[in-house]
C-alpha cells in the first residue's frame, strides 16, 4: 500500500493533476484511509501504466480512457483464455482431443 504523496515520489513524471483526474474519471481506484488516499499495488501499477501511455507514447488526456478501457479488455479476455486453458487441460485426453477439434472447426468456418 502507497499513499498518493508517496505514489507521486514515486514515479518521477506523475503530475498531481493528472492523478487527480486519472482518480475522478475512475481510471484509478484508490482506498480512502482517514484524510488520505491509499493505492494497493495494483492500483499503483495501472498509475505506472496510465503514465506510460500519457507521457511516453503521448496518448491525448481525452483519449486515455478508452486507451485504458481497451487494455482492460485484453487484460479480461487473457484471464479467461488462461482459465479455459486450465479447465481443458483439466479434461480426460478424450474430452481434450474433441475440443480442440472443436476450436479447429470453428477457426476454419471463420477463415471461409
């Protein structure tokens, strides 16, 4: 856990503006402990993250959220193909061979 004054000797480039824009547009999500705002590791890393794409690949400020909304996708969709993959690999080899087979149709119905 980090506090925000923290978090900002942190990182270096991270303005206090930013960050309280990136937390009013819900881009972060920190904790509120007493008078103080508190970010979990991972909330620190979407900052990290928030402030690559602001200030290294200079994404516009209005265009950030959607940047970020997509990468929660890609994020999203990664965890759920790493949990079908657990759950096939799971499987009786039978079962294993079907789906793949499966996916295989699928992917050449896709390609016609």
């Amino acid at each position: 856990m980090m506090r925000i004054d923290e978090l900002l000797a942190a990182i270096a480039e991270l303005q206090r503006s930013d960050l309280e824009v990136w937390i009013e547009e819900e881009l972060v999500a920190p904790r509120r402990e007493a008078a103080t705002l508190v970010f979990s590791e991972r909330q620190c890393a979407r900052v990290r993250l928030l402030c690559t794409l602001r200030y290294e690949l200079d994404i516009e400020a209005d265009t950030l959220p959607l940047v970020v909304s997509l990468v929660d996708e890609l994020y999203d969709t990664r965890r759920r193909l790493l949990a079908l993959t657990a759950a096939v690999t799971a499987q009786d080899e039978p079962v294993q061979a079907a789906i793949l087979e499966a996916i295989d149709r699928a992917a050449d119905e896709r390609a016609e």
